[in-house]
C-alpha cells in the first residue's frame, strides 16, 4: 500500500463541496470505539517534513451535550 499524496487528495477533492464534513474509514478500526458514546473528530490537518498530516482524537459527545 502507497501513502496517498497531496496531488492525489486534491485530484480527489477537486469538486466536493466546501461544507463537507472530513471523516476517518479504516480495515484496521481507527474509526472504531470499544464505546458508542464515542466517535473519531478530525480536528486539524497540516504540513510537517513534507507530508499532510490529518489530525484527530476521540470525542465524547454524549458527556458534551450533558453539560450544555
């Protein structure tokens, strides 16, 4: 398996939407929980020694809306 590169992700993201949501999809589980309550949230995504680096953690949404 190839890394995907920058050229390739803005062949990709040519004529999407600028409202689209960002998500994380995986074989291996990284957009799984062991718990429902939570879910995977892209955060950030930025260049670091020439690669595009997608940044995300875990997000409690339940325990989020409870505090509101």
């Amino acid at each position: 398996m190839s890394k995907l590169t920058v050229g390739e992700l803005k062949q990709v993201i040519e004529n999407i939407p600028d409202d689209y949501i960002v998500t994380i999809a995986s074989d291996t589980g990284v957009e799984q929980c062991d718990d429902n309550d939570f879910d995977i949230v892209v955060e950030d995504a930025y260049e670091r020694n020439k690669e595009l680096v997608i940044y995300a953690n875990y997000k409690d949404f339940i325990e989020e809306e409870e505090e509101d």
